[in-house]
C-alpha cells in the first residue's frame, strides 16, 4: 500500500440501485474529475470548489456515460483527510463498472478493503478503535449493534480512555518528578493520593471489562433456543417472535422433531431463535434424535426460554425443562396458555415464570425484555460508561487493570518500581488507539473491510 497513490473503489453495494457511488482519495482525485466531468450545459470545468455539489455528465471522451452528481472535499476536510471526490451514478453494475474504468484509466488505482478508512488512521482523522468502529457499523444487524458500533466510530470510548490516559500521566509526573529530583523541595502528590488516582483507573477498567459480557451480544447477536414438552406452544411462540408462520403448528403433540431456526431484531439485538422438539419422557426412536438435537441446541445456547403449558398439570416432561435450564447459562421461564383455565401448580420457588399467550399476544413483550436482560445485552440509555464489544479491547483493558494493580502494590517498594507499572499501562493505551501498532494488527483490522470503505 502507498499513501502517495490515488485510489478508487465503488462505495455503494454490488447489484442494482437507484444510485451508485465511485469514490476517489488521493491526490489525482481533483485533476481526474475535471477530466471526466462535463456540467448540465456540456461545459468543462477549470477548478472544483471544495464541499459543493455539481450536476453534470461523466464523458468518454466526448461520449456521455451517465448523469451524475459530483462532490470535491479538499484535503484536509475530507473523510481520509486526502482531496476526494464522490461521484454519484444511476446504480447499474454495467455503469459503475465503466465509470470505474475510466477513472482508472486516468491514474487512480484500485483500493485495497478498508484502504479510505486505513487512510483516515494513517493521516490521524480517527484512532485505531474509531475505524474499528466503522467496519462494526457497516456490520451491525439490530439497533443496539449499530447504536454501540455509532459510539465507538464517534469516538465515546475513546474518550473514556483519554480520561484515564490524562490522570495516569499526571500520576507518572508526580512519580518521575520524586526518582529525578529527589533533593528538591516542591510538593509531589502523596502516595494516598497516587493509590486512590491508581483505584479509579481500575474501576474503570474494570467497568468496562464487565460490559463486554452484554458488549459481545450486542455485537455479535445472541442464540436463543425455545424448550419445552410436547404441544407447549414452541413453535407457536417461535412464529409470534419471529412474526410469520416459520414453524408447522398444530394440535398433535411431536409435530416439531428437528430444530427450526429463524433471525429477528428482538429489544435491539440480533436473535437467531431455535424451536426445539418437544422434551418428551417416552419418546420413540425418531423423537429421540428430534430430543437429542434439542438438547445439544439447548446447551450451545446463549439463552435458554423453557416454556411450560399453563393448562396442563406439571409432569415429569415439566421436570426435564427445569433440569435442562438450571444448567444454562442464561434462561427464561414462561407459562404459556394463560387465556385457558390454569392447572399448573409452579413447583419452583426460586424462579419466577413470566405469564403470557402466545394465541393473545399477552406477556410476549414482558418475554422479550426479560431475554435481553438475562443476556446482559441492552445498556440503559444514557449508561455513563460505553459498551466494549470488541475482544481486543477488553484484553487490552484487562492488562491495563492488571498494570496498574501492580502498580499499586509496587508502591511500597518504591516510586522507581511503581513508575514502571504506569508506563506498561499508557503502553496499552497506544495499543488500543492505535499510536503504538503492528501491520498484524492492522492488517487483521482491515482485513474486516469492504471494498470501497
């Protein structure tokens, strides 16, 4: 890759569309613009105003290609901080294509994936966790992935990082400042005050160390398996979450002896849902393997909903639910049927089942809240901490904690050994803005990107 290199790629997604977008960043970028580009009246353009749009036409020499709306940004107001140019086809594979052609055919090259957003770390427009936040941006499937990807790309982890980075290098002054000068008079922070400035940073860490539990959800989506006996109402359930008739429902028992799956946005998360067949007591030799893929589904699960017939007495299939759950990680427990007559009599005191009807669409709502809050997914709204949902983030964060827990400790020997601690911590820190880097990083980084991002 050379910085010095005009690029080009198509910004928008492969197919038909309404529009199209070829993007250019380097500095060719002006100079191949004016030589395609021809105004509404077929006019030619001696100079391109920064941040204005222009109507006109792409030209093959004197051939038009298609209509066009033209955007020039002059470095450095630009997303790569490079002079760019956007131009905006009619979205016809065939047109982008030859739009494509003609601007590589002037000087531009073609991009690597994520060479824009490589450029815009490269010249210092975003740290190495905002352009991380782009690619998750572009990836998000659900409201809270593209609400935590929006925050990491506008740099709100950043910022919390910044935060601890400014006290750490206030605390290392106070401790170079005593090994350098220590026959000086002038007042340095106490080791009391050094020590609670040292449990603040670990609190913060370790805030944001907990949140990737719910981060890597919101990221990544969650898998939720529906269990529960024959005829419970699974796969009715099922259908109302993923709101259409994905599952076969009727009223024998057994219908349902392989897993169905199906994705939905649920509370602001990606679910990929899994109606199970029924966990019959008795079952003959194809429920049995319909039984062991349940409970293979069950235990690969993030969530488990264990779903019980209100309008039926408990029984040994009930126990085999319970059982199954106690060994998630995460469950839910609902009574289903609550609009028939109830004859379940709840045995479990320690679990609190939530009541719906999956026929009347009561409780399903309550149902949904109460998967996303198990899984530890959805932050509240104006949470004072962002969300980690990267792993290199939290592994960094966890040697940070771990730096300056040693640093604590180190203290006590003295301010030399303690001032090591705090250096490996803003190590760390470079780590996760991306001013200290290797090219494996990054390269596993952009590897992520689409072309034209």
């Amino acid at each position: 890759m050379n910085n010095g290199d005009t690029i080009t790629a198509i910004a928008t997604p492969a197919g038909e569309g309404g529009l199209g977008v070829i993007r250019i960043s380097g500095p060719l970028s002006g100079m191949i613009a004016l030589n395609l580009f021809r105004t509404s009246s077929g006019a030619t353009l001696d100079a391109l105003e920064s941040h204005r749009v222009y109507f006109g036409a792409v030209n093959d020499g004197a051939s038009p290609v298609d209509e066009v709306c033209l955007t020039y940004m002059k470095a450095p107001r630009s997303y790569t901080k490079e002079d760019t140019v956007e131009i905006s086809c009619h979205g016809s594979p065939a047109v982008l294509r030859r739009v494509l052609k003609l601007v590589t055919s002037r000087g531009a090259r073609m991009a690597e994936p994520g060479e824009f957003t490589k450029r815009a770390f490269l010249n210092g427009r975003i740290d190495l966790s905002q352009a991380e936040g782009v690619i998750d941006l572009i990836k998000s499937r659900s409201e809270g992935a593209a609400r935590a990807a929006f925050g990491l790309m506008e740099g709100g982890l950043s910022a919390r990082i910044e935060s601890v980075r400014e006290k750490l290098v206030r605390v290392l002054s106070h401790l170079e400042a005593s090994i350098d000068f220590p026959d000086e008079d002038f007042q340095t922070a106490t080791d009391a005050e050094i020590i609670a400035t040292l449990d603040e940073a670990v609190r913060r860490m370790e805030r944001l160390i907990q949140s990737y539990d719910g981060g890597k959800f919101l990221r990544h989506g969650i898998n939720v398996a529906i269990i529960g006996k024959p005829n419970a109402g699974k796969s009715s359930l099922l259908n109302a979450l993923l709101e259409e008739e994905r599952a076969i429902v009727t009223h024998h028992p057994g219908t349902t002896r392989d897993l169905i799956k199906g994705e939905a946005e649920l509370a602001g998360l990606n679910v990929e849902l899994v109606d199970t067949a029924g966990l019959n007591p008795t079952p003959d030799e194809i429920e049995a393997e319909g039984i062991r893929r349940s409970l293979k589904a069950a235990e690969a699960a993030d969530v488990l909903i264990g779903l019980f017939d209100g309008s039926r007495q408990w029984d040994e299939a009930d126990a085999r639910v319970i059982s199954t759950l106690r060994q998630a990680r995460h469950f839910v427990a609902a009574v289903n049927k609550a609009d028939l007559c109830q004859k379940l009599d709840w045995p479990e005191r320690d679990i609190a089942p939530i009541r719906i009807s999956v026929r009347n669409a009561t409780g399903i709502d309550a149902l949904i809240a109460a998967v996303s809050t198990v899984a530890k997914s959805v932050p509240a709204q104006g949470h004072e901490e962002p969300v980690v949902t990267r792993l290199r983030h939290r592994e960094i964060f966890c040697r940070i904690a771990e730096d300056l827990r040693r640093a604590k400790e180190e203290l006590a020997v003295g301010r030399e050994v303690a001032a090591a601690g705090v250096w490996d911590a803003l190590e760390e820190i470079k780590r996760f803005t991306g001013e200290s880097y290797t090219e494996e990083v990054l390269s596993s980084i952009f590897n992520e990107f689409c072309v034209g991002k």
